[in-house]
C-alpha cells in the first residue's frame, strides 16, 4: 500500500449522496476519510487529528462556515496551512477560480467528476504534502505523474465537452420535431428514435464490443399504457424493472440495466446497455431524464385534449338528442291539442239539444257538469304542456348558451367561463330535484 494511505482524508461536504460517492471511492483506493457537514465542524476534526490529516476536500457551498471561509482560516493556522485544499464545486466561471486559487486552494474538482478523476488527484496531492512536510524533491516519477494527471485532465474535460454536445443535441432535436407530434404514438416513435441515436464509448453494442447506442425498453402508463422494446417483444424481466421504477420513481441499477422514470411517474425507460464509465452513466441518466419529462408534459396535453374531445361529444349528443325528443313532444301536443278541441266541441254539440227536455234544475246541474269537465280538461293540458314546454325552453337556452360562448370566444363547450357555467347550473336547477 502507498504511504499516502497512513493520512486521513476530511471530507467536507453537506450533501449525503456526495458524502457517500466520496467515502466510497476513496476508501476503494485504499484511503481513511473523516467527514464534516460545515467549515467548523471541520476546523474541529482539524485540531483534533493534528498531523494526522493529509489531505481536505471541501465543497464551496456549505452553512454556518462555507469552502472559502474554511479555507482562509486554514491557511491562517501555520500548523494547518501545508495540508492541501482541494474545492469540490460546480461553480465554473474564471473569476471564481482565480479566487479560490488565489486563497491557496491546491486544485478544483468540478462535481460530478469520475473515480479515476478524483483518485489521481487526491495521489497527487498527499504527494505534494509528503514532499512539502519533509522537503524531499519530486522525483521523476511524481513528474511524470503530474504529466499523466495534466493529460487525463484534458481528455476527460474534452471528452465531458462531447457529452454536453450530444445532450444539448438529442433534447433539442425532440423538442422541435415533437411540436409536429400530433398525437402519443407519433411523439411515441420519436422518443424512442432519439434515444437510439444517443452513443457513449462505454456502452456495449450490439456486435458486443464497446461504443453503441443505447438500446431500451419502455413502458407507458395509465389510459395511453404502451409496454414495448427496441428488441421485439417485450421480456418479463424489463417489465418488472420499469413497474418498479415507476411505483418508486427513482433511478434504479441492475447490473448493465439503468430504469429511468419521468418526473411525474407516467412513462419509464429502461436502457439494457448502461455505460461502464462513471461520466458517461450520469450524462446517460440526465439526457434521457429531460427526454422523457418533455414527453411526459406533451402526454399530459394529450390526454387532456382527448377527454375534452370526450366530453364535448357528449354535451352535444345530449343537446341534440333532447331537442329531437322534445320537436317530437312539440308535434304531439298540437295533435293531442287538436283531438281534445274537437272531442270537448263535439260532447258539447250532443249534450246541448238534450238539455231542452230536461227539467230546469237538472238541466242546470248537467251544464255546470259539462262546464267542469272542460274546464278540469283544459286545465290539465295545460299544466301538462307548460311543464314540458318549460324543458324545451331551457334545452333551447343550453344550445344558446354554448353557441354564444363559442362564436364570442373561440372556446369549446368543455372550457366555458364560470359565468356561462352559472347560468347553466341555474337553467338545470329544477331538475335537479
């Protein structure tokens, strides 16, 4: 084992999940941590473990005592101010790290970096303090160290430029041809078209070497479910994968296979070929992320306008059914109108001759009788015809209403204003009872 690891190595950072991808990685590289969530809690640790600690890696962004508060503290203590500094941040503009550098930061470390990253540059560093604390001159290997370090520096923030490209790219490329998706299948088929072009270096393909596209399965969920794969039929195993990322939605890892689930849990990719490599992986998960938030948002307007189209088929069926119904009521009630006239005229033409040889007290009661009777008859046909005449009225009013509102503001009936939603609620109040 290198003498290096006879150092602790503090950890500052406030962040469990980085906390954990930090103590992870450096103790595969043979490494002891401590860990600190705040510059004074560090600053303890510090003073505790004097001469122990042989290395600091601090984020920028901390409470009570931020990286640069902590920083220019340590470098006001002489027994403190040798141990190398390195700054774990995603800040990125010059100034910033002019800065920090200028504080007596060793070295920055943009978050996320990969393992090989950050293990090279936490060597190098407890070299440089081995070498400061007991003044011994780098040797040719430490340069040509520094050298390998320089190159793998460069290749990975080129490399990281690549993959910023080819995100900016596929996110781009769905967002425009999606606004010409009319409805899920089509934005369906281009999800699944953009994810294919995406390619990383350290993701198998299909000949089974290294460098291919990313091959998935993917599982819609709800009204729109859609259960399918780039491999033909759809395997149990994938299936159980994406039902699960979906109940959970979180990310979930299983060997080569990566689950991905949208924001609200509506649609989930599951990429089979996962790349190997720590940068590849993480631009991997966070382009097809933002992939399928976009289409889930574009899903959501779907199934909206569907149910509205829905309900809009519905409100009109009902408007043009009950006005057929009620024509029909209408035409009967000039007929029944009709019969009842003629009837009460006839009764009427053969009762009337007979009175006249009736005596005058029965002749009175029989015309009041007669009297009754039509009036009880024309009574009831018109309470009758009012009531239904009444339901023709506000049917008629209903048609009215939505005709208004779509002419005056271009609206389906399904998204009526609340003042048009008023007067149909009191239109249909007395039949709601």
């Amino acid at each position: 084992m290198d003498t290096t690891s006879a150092y602790w190595i503090l950890i500052v950072e406030d962040e469990p999940r980085e906390v954990v991808f930090l103590e992870t990685c450096l103790r595969s590289g043979g490494y002891r941590t401590l860990t600190a969530t705040d510059g004074e809690k560090a600053l303890s640790l510090l003073h505790t473990f004097n001469g122990e600690i042989g290395l600091i890696l601090s984020d920028w962004m901390m409470p009570v005592l931020d990286g640069m508060a902590l920083l220019k503290q340590i470098k006001r203590e002489k027994r403190l101010a040798k141990i190398p500094f390195i700054v774990l941040t995603a800040k990125e503009t010059e100034s910033e790290l002019i800065t920090g550098l200028k504080a007596g930061a060793f070295h920055y470390l943009h978050k996320p970096c990969s393992n090989e990253l950050l293990l090279t540059t936490v060597e190098l560093a407890l070299a440089a303090y081995e070498n400061e604390r007991f003044s011994h001159k780098e040797s040719s290997s430490k340069i040509s160290a520094v050298i390998d370090y320089a190159k793998k520096t460069l290749l990975t923030e080129h490399h990281r430029a690549e993959l910023d490209h080819i995100y900016q790219t596929a996110v781009l490329d769905f967002f425009e041809k999606g606004g010409q998706c009319v409805d899920y299948s089509s934005m369906l088929e281009l999800l699944m078209a953009v994810i294919k072009k995406l390619h990383f270096n350290s993701a198998a393909s299909e000949e089974g070497g290294l460098g291919g596209s990313l091959r998935c399965s993917l599982l819609l969920s709800g009204e729109m479910h859609v259960d399918r794969s780039d491999r033909g039929l759809q395997s149990t195993l994938d299936h159980l994968i994406l039902v699960q990322t979906l109940q959970e939605r979180v990310v979930l890892r299983k060997g080569s296979y990566t689950a991905i689930p949208s924001r609200l849990g509506k649609v989930a990719v599951l990429v089979r070929n996962s790349p190997t490599d720590d940068l590849e992986l993480r631009q991997a998960v966070e382009v097809v992320y933002a992939l399928l938030n976009q289409f889930e948002l574009r899903l959501i307007e779907f199934e909206s306008r569907l149910s509205l189209s829905l309900k809009n088929q519905q409100i009109e069926s009902i408007i043009e059914n009950s006005t057929q119904r009620l024509k029909l009521i209408r035409e009967a009630y000039r007929q029944v109108k009709g019969i009842q006239v003629q009837n009460l005229k006839e009764m009427k033409n053969e009762i009337l001759p007979l009175l006249n040889e009736l005596p005058l007290d029965k002749k009175e009661r029989i015309s009041e009788l007669l009297d009754e009777t039509i009036a009880r008859s024309n009574q009831f046909f018109k309470e009758d015809l009012l009531s239904d005449m009444s339901f023709l009225e506000t049917v008629e009013n209903l048609s009215s209403i939505y005709a208004k509102a779509e002419a005056e503001n271009r609206v389906n009936p399904g998204q009526l204003s609340d003042g048009a939603r008023l007067k149909i609620n009191k239109l249909l109040s007395p039949f709601d009872q």
